[in-house]
C-alpha cells in the first residue's frame, strides 16, 4: 500500500512538474510574442510612409534632388537620437521607453500625411527619424533579453518579423492606391493598429533593469580597433544599400520602369518579400554555416541586385 501511494505521488510531483514547464514555455512564447508585435508594429509604421513616396512627392511638386534633399532628415533625426536613446533606456528602462517612443512614432507617422511643403516634410522626417531611433535601441533591448529567456538564437526571427511587417505595409499600400485613398488617412489607420498592438502586448515585455556601468577614463584621442573599422564599413554598406531600396524603388518603379497605378509598389513589395525571407532563416543558416559565410554570400547577393537594378534600363532599352 506503501509503495502505491509513493508512485501515487512520485506521478503527482511529474504531472505538477509537466504542468510547470508548460506553463513556462507558453509564458515564454507570449513574451516572444508580444515583443514580435512591437517589431511588427515599427516595420509597418515605416513600411507605410515608404509605400507612399511616390504620391508624396507627386502631391508637393518635388524634383529627384528636392526628394533626395528632404529624405536626408530621416538619418539626420536618427543621429540626432543615437547619443541620447542608450541613455533613456538604461534610465527609464527599455520596456517603459518602447511603449512611450513607438506611441509618438504612430503620431509622427500620421504628421507626415500632413505635410502641404518641402519644409514640413522635412521636419516631420527628422522627428520621425528621431523616435525611429528611439524605438530601434528600445525593442532591439527587448529582443536581447527575449533572446536570454529562450537561451538560443531568435534575433533575426524578430529583424524578419519587421521586414514581414514592411511586406505587410506596402501590400496594404497598394490596396491604399486602388482605393484612391489620400496618404494621410492611410497613415491614421496605420496609426490605430500600432496603438492597438502596444495595448494588447505591452504588459508582457521583459521588465528588466539596465545596469548602470562605471564611466571609464578614456582618451579624448585613440586609435580604433581594425575589426571595429571593418565591421563599420560592413554596417555602412548594408544600410546605404537598405536605405536606396527604402526609398527609392517607389520612384524607380514610378519613372524607370513606368510601371501602371498600383505597380509602382511591386519593386519595395519583392523586396520586403526577400528581405524577410533572408531574415527568417538566418538563424538556421549562422548556426549551421557561421556568420563569415552568411556574411559573404549575402554581400555577394546585394551587389549583384544592385547591380542588375543600375543596368536595367540599359537592359530595357536596347
């Protein structure tokens, strides 16, 4: 009888155990979850306002240089931030700043439909940009310490849900176009759903404390390191090669190719499709193949899409 009410009880203490770490896992993927949707909600916020170039540009009267020189205020916002977002984290912490910062950014958003001359739109870019960078430190802090709780490689699941959300944007875009719907009400629905998403997720994002470091006595001059020098000159390829795509295959599609109404969406669509596609697999393709592969090939893989692109109307027209 003795030993029927120990295995009686040895079960009990499995079921509990079980019982335990289901309930810790599905915790786990709801945290996942709700940090995907902040991506989620950033990507499509972006996605938006770069879907909807085109008819901007029409709507002001901009030449190819007046674009070019107002789209500058977007990464001058960003700098602007960059000093200041690491600090706001590590003082507010990243899932109070992220709530706050992703709330204006939907609000920015909705100001640049606004915009009736070059000048507004510039400063509503360079506001825009500002919280963009803001978000960005904020939510990548939140994948970062997602990343611990799962105890395995999930960044770039949650960089592919963004580039998902940027696929998300320009289809949405494109219904936008069909329906003839002005940029401006386009952008306030794009506005609700993001404040919808910070509602029903904000409550599971990881509270954790950001450690204050010491500051450290360093030289007002010294030589960087050769691998940081490189790892820049890597970094500022990508994203000049990103930031073309953001915002000029609207214009390229627009003018280069002449592609019909809607269409003129199809190059940025393809290329979030790809971009997102590329992301979702990237955590298989490092631990499998190692990052200097992966590094190479999709080096390999932007100059020849950069390449084909700048040849095309060459192409086309003979």
């Amino acid at each position: 009888m003795l030993r029927l009410n120990l295995i009686g009880s040895f079960r009990a203490q499995g079921k509990i155990k079980k019982s335990f770490r289901n309930a810790k896992i599905s915790y786990l993927n709801r945290v996942r979850l709700a940090v995907a949707s902040f991506y989620f909600a950033m990507g499509l916020c972006f996605a938006t306002w770069a879907s909807r170039i085109p008819d901007i540009r029409v709507a002001l009267h901009l030449s190819d240089a007046d674009l070019g020189s107002i789209l500058f205020a977007l990464p001058v916002g960003q700098l602007t931030m960059m000093a200041f977002s690491g600090k706001l984290v590590t003082r507010f912490g990243s899932h109070r700043l992220l709530v706050i910062s992703l709330s204006v950014y939907a609000f920015c958003l909705t100001n640049l439909g606004l915009a009736t001359n070059a000048w507004q739109l510039a400063l509503a870019l360079y506001v825009f940009g500002m919280f963009g960078n803001m978000n960005n430190i904020a939510v990548n802090t939140q994948g970062v310490y997602t990343e611990q709780l799962f105890k395995k490689t999930i960044m770039a699941s949650f960089h592919g849900v963004w580039s998902f959300a940027g696929f998300t944007g320009a289809l949405l875009g494109l219904g936008m176009l069909a329906l003839d719907l002005i940029p401006y009400y386009h952008f306030i629905i794009v506005g609700i759903i993001t404040i919808l998403l910070i509602v029903f997720n904000y409550k599971y994002l990881v509270k954790a404390k950001e450690k204050r470091k010491a500051p450290e006595k360093k030289k007002l001059f010294s030589k960087p390191d050769s691998a940081l020098i490189w790892l820049g000159v890597i970094g500022f390829g990508s994203m000049a090669s990103e930031g073309i795509m953001f915002d000029w295959s609207g214009i390229y599609f627009k003018d280069i190719v002449q592609a019909p109404g809607p269409l003129i969406i199809l190059g940025y669509t393809s290329f979030m499709i790809m971009m997102a596609t590329g992301r979702f697999l990237g955590d298989g393709m490092i631990n499998r193949y190692g990052r200097k592969l992966v590094l190479q090939t999709g080096g390999i893989l932007i100059s020849t899409g950069l390449f084909t692109t700048v040849f095309f109307p060459i192409w086309f027209r003979q």
